[in-house]
C-alpha cells in the first residue's frame, strides 16, 4: 500500500505514543488545573556539549483548565520567584513540551517544581520527586554521584 506523503506523515504522528498518555504519567493538580506530566522518553538525560546534563518534559492540561492558563514552567528544585520558575512550556494548548538542565546539584532525591501562572495572574505549584517522574535518571544521577 502506498502512502501520499501527508498520510504518511499523520499515520506516523498518530502511531507515536504520547508521554501523557501512558501509564508512567502522574496525574497532578496545580491549584484549580489538572493535568497529566510525563518524561518525553524513559531514558537518561542528554548531555549536551559542557557536560550539561538535560530531560525533556510533556504536559497536558485537563481541556476545561487550558483555557485559563497562561504559562507553565518547570525547574529542578522549588522557584523563589516568577523570575526562576524555570523554562516555560513550549505551545499554546493541548500537550505542552520543554527540555531542562539537571544542575550539577541535582540528586536521585530532587524534585521537580512545575508552576503555573493562571490568566488571573495566579501562581500555582506542585513538585515531583524525580525519582518517581524520571526512574532512570534517578539511578543515573545516583551512579554519577558514586563515581571518583
């Protein structure tokens, strides 16, 4: 069977399976927003030229909740401010992407902050223990913590 190129390209979209949709994703809620918040793949992190560490996130809110949210962020350990709230999620609507650094602090015992700016100007927060969002990158991180 032959594909015209953009039925091929929808059959492959379709095909790939969603990081919020999958069974390793966390239901959360950030003040009056749900959502589902996924690691992109369930690998360890990039590292990037430096050394630099880096993990892709996805997240999703629920369909009634997107409509009131302006932005999202996401950072390793908790926001003292709307200034370090972290790397905002890339898109308008619907699953929402961005790729942090691990800092060289991060441990297999770090959390992960997501917050939320509603379009009230609200701020919401919830964190996860990146043990729990990012397995594999907890044992990483404990490896590297053990080598010389």
């Amino acid at each position: 069977v032959l594909l015209s190129p953009p039925a091929y390209l929808a059959a492959v979209a379709l095909s790939h399976e969603q990081p919020v949709l999958r069974a390793d994703a966390i239901a959360g809620q950030a003040g009056p927003w749900r959502f589902a918040i996924a690691e992109a793949d369930r690998r360890v992190p990039r590292i990037l030229l430096g050394d630099f560490p880096t993990k892709s996130y996805q997240i999703r809110f629920c369909d009634t909740c997107d409509d009131q949210i302006r932005a999202a962020y996401l950072k390793v350990n908790r926001p003292r401010s709307l200034r370090g709230a972290g790397l905002v999620f890339g898109s308008d609507r619907w699953n929402r992407s961005v790729e942090i650094q691990l800092p060289n602090s991060t441990g297999p015992d770090s959390e992960i902050w997501l917050t939320v700016e509603g379009k009230d100007g609200s701020l919401h927060h919830a964190s996860f223990p990146i043990r729990q969002i990012s397995p594999a990158t907890a044992d990483w991180l404990q490896h590297r913590r053990q080598e010389p």
